[in-house]
C-alpha cells in the first residue's frame, strides 16, 4: 500500500497529525471518514499521486495521530479545530492553497475547513455525506436504525468508550460490516490497520468526542454561518453511494446548494465507502474535476 508515499507526522496546532506523503505538483489533502484511517485511500492514493502532492492524514482522535483530552463542549473535537489541524499541516507542508477530497467525518472537517479558510482550499470533494446540521434535523427512523453509531456514540461517557474498548473489532465489524456491501471492500490489510488503530488507548474516547462535537458545538457553527450568510462559494463536487443511506434518506445535492453556490453532484453504484467500493469509479470522477484542464 502506499508505494513510494513516506510516513511521517508534524506537530500543528498543538497536536501530532501524522499522515503519508506522496507525488508532486499540486497539495491534495485527503481526510478519511469513522471508523477508520487514512488508509482508506490505499486503492487510489497512487495513481491520484500522478498528479498531485498528495497528503492522507489522520483526522485527530484517529489513526496514529494524537488523541487530545475530552474538553468542555466538545471543543477539542470541534470541526473547527480539526479543519485548523489539516490547514497548519499543509502550511507546513509548504501549500497555502490546496484541494481536498474527504469521505465521511473527514468530509464533515473539510466542509468547515472551506468556510473558516476559504482562501485556502481550491477545489473540494466531499463524499458520502449531507450537511451535518441537515442530517440531525432530518433525522427518521430509517436514518437512526441506519446510523445508530451517531446517538450511541454521543451518550455521556464514559458508557460508550467503555463497551467500544471492551471488544474494538466487534465494533468495527458491527459499523463497517452492517453497511450494503459488508466487508467485502475491505482489504485484510486495511481491516488490521482500522483495527489496530482503534484499539490505541485513546481510540474510543477520540471517536466519541467527534460524533459529540458534531451534535453540539459543531452545530452551534453551522446555524451560526446559517444566519450570517456564510456560504460555501468554491467548486465543489459531492458524490454519495446509490445503495448508502445518505442517498435513501437525504437528497444531497439539494442538500448542498443549499450551503453551496457552485456545486455538482452525482450518485455512484456504490454503499458508503466508495474509495475502496468503486475506487476506479471515483479516481475518474475526482481527477476530472480537480485536474485544472477541467
């Protein structure tokens, strides 16, 4: 996996993010989804380094990267820290401008990383997702008998930090197998790296305090740019699974012209994990729109 990427980490707004580097050219910044790593992008880190420097961190809570303290509503796991972790990386880096693809919680930092740095991020691709403040407000029984894992995992603690640490790959197994496609996406080899990372010390608590910044503080930010006219004004491309939940229950690409002014869309024959689902099907999709010829 990874061939020709380095390993590394850096130290930005007071945590270690540590992610793979790769290619030349223009900085893309990739951000993986729950519960997993950024090696979601095995299937297509490569050939999207054909074209880019590429950047797969992750997020913090996740993967090798730090796991800061539970902290008063949620802070510490706010988007807006965690979209300031992915901008200070790619300054160090050396890009002050750069693209984004994200998928699931990654997509959810990368939306606030476009609104709170719009000078920042060129072109963005986000995957799998509505806006947070739409999901939770639209929320029925088809969504939470889909997505329980968000209402469990904002329960106080330490309830579900302690039943997640108690079995992680039960979870694991639980979150990623009961999508459409079952773990059949998944490589033996990606699958022992989601699991060895989730069962880092720190692991569960870094989860729930993302999904528990998201129901909180997180939301308090979106209603606030909601009432300032706070709009995404960057072409965006969202692609969501034709078989996931998001496209059952959710109409993203209305969704998203909502928060949006220059946004196309699309569904792909997948679930939800469509890096490593239809890993083709997306590397031509997010090459046509972030190359800049397109």
């Amino acid at each position: 996996m990874f061939a020709g990427f380095v390993k590394d980490q850096r130290h930005v707004n007071g945590v270690d993010i540590a992610y793979r580097l790769g290619g030349s050219g223009p900085g893309l910044l990739l951000l993986h989804g729950h519960p997993q790593t950024h090696v979601i992008w095995h299937k297509i880190a490569e050939q999207l380094a054909e074209h880019f420097t590429v950047i797969a961190a992750d997020l913090r809570g996740y993967g090798d990267s730090s796991r800061p303290p539970a902290s008063a509503e949620h802070v510490n796991y706010s988007k807006r820290e965690m979209a300031r972790d992915g901008v200070e990386l790619m300054q160090a880096l050396g890009f002050t401008q750069f693209s984004v693809l994200a998928h699931d919680r990654g997509a959810r930092v990368a939306h606030r990383l476009a609104l709170d740095h719009p000078a920042a991020v060129a072109r963005m691709v986000l995957l799998d997702i509505a806006p947070t403040l739409a999901m939770y407000s639209q929320t029925n029984e088809a969504f939470a008998r889909a997505y329980w894992h968000w209402f469990f995992l904002i329960r106080p603690a330490p309830l579900p930090e302690t039943l997640i640490e108690a079995d992680p790959e039960a979870y694991l197994r639980s979150v990623m197998g009961s999508r459409s496609a079952g773990l059949k996406p998944f490589t033996e080899q990606a699958f022992a790296e989601y699991l060895r990372c989730l069962q880092r010390p720190g692991s569960a608590r870094g989860i729930c305090e993302d999904y528990r910044a998201s129901a909180g503080i997180d939301l308090e930010h979106d209603r606030a740019d909601l009432v300032g006219g706070r709009h995404l004004n960057l072409p965006l491309l969202v692609l969501w699974g034709a078989e996931g939940t998001v496209g059952r229950c959710f109409d993203p690409l209305k969704e998203w012209q909502q928060v949006a002014s220059n946004v196309r869309g699309k569904a792909l024959p997948a679930g939800h994990y469509l890096a490593e689902e239809v890993p083709e099907r997306l590397l031509a999709e997010a090459l046509d729109f972030l190359l800049p010829a397109h």
